[in-house]
C-alpha cells in the first residue's frame, strides 16, 4: 500500500464537499503538470460508481480514472474499488478547524511505487491549496 496525507485549513464540511462535489473534483484533481480533469461523475454512495475523465493538456493521450465505492461514513471514511480490482481508502480526521486526509491505495505495477506516490501526493496537495483558497 501508498500512503499520502496532508492537513487541512478549512472546515470539516468544506473538506468533504471539495473532496466530493464534481465541480470542486475538477478544479483539483491533478497529478502532472500538463494534464487536468476535463469530466467527474460522482456517485457517493456505497456501490456507486465514479470516474474522471483525465486528458493531456495538447489532447494527445487520455484516461478514465474510475471505480466503485465500497463503504461510506459521511464526514469520515470513503472506500473505493478500482475496475483493475485495486482498492483505496480515504480518511478525513477532524481536528478543531483542520482535517488531515489520508489516502491509501494498492499501486500498478507497471510503474514505479515512488511515481505512484509522488503522483497522489501531488494531487493532495493541489488539493490543500484550492480549499484553503476558500
């Protein structure tokens, strides 16, 4: 497993609802410089699906991230199931006005685990960046 965490300065409610909301999924949801998330659907429900349209900024090349959610507790804990059968979880922990996420996730192996890593923490930190912008 890949653990990355980070703090949060912000409110439990906005960190879940950046973290959750398509229109907020967008704006953060980036691992390289060059790509971004063009579509997000969002099914937060346990057994619901979700997937992020993630495309190369000159268009050349494109993925869906994307799988099922397996357990929900609102405010708390979002565990996921990827279509490749890798699984993660997400862990939000209150502490007075801050919230630590934590995701752990089961890598590929067609590349390397400190890639894969560097990747997610990127995206958490881009994460931590746009809802303390709030």
């Amino acid at each position: 497993m890949i653990t990355v965490q980070n703090t949060i300065n912000a409110s439990i409610d906005q960190v879940w609802n950046f973290w959750t909301l398509p229109e907020h999924i967008q704006n953060w949801n980036i691992a390289i410089e060059g790509w971004y998330t063009t579509a997000v659907e969002n099914d937060l429900k346990v057994g619901g699906k979700f997937k992020y349209k993630m495309v190369k900024k000159d268009t050349s090349l494109s993925f869906d991230f994307e799988g099922l959610y397996t357990k929900i507790e609102n405010l708390s804990v979002i565990e996921y199931k990827l279509l490749d059968n890798r699984i993660g979880k997400v862990s939000f922990e209150k502490n007075e006005n801050q919230v630590k996420i934590t995701e752990d996730f089961e890598p590929v192996k067609e590349d390397s685990e400190s890639m894969q890593e560097e990747w997610c923490q990127t995206v958490i930190d881009n994460f931590k960046k746009y809802a303390e912008a709030f």
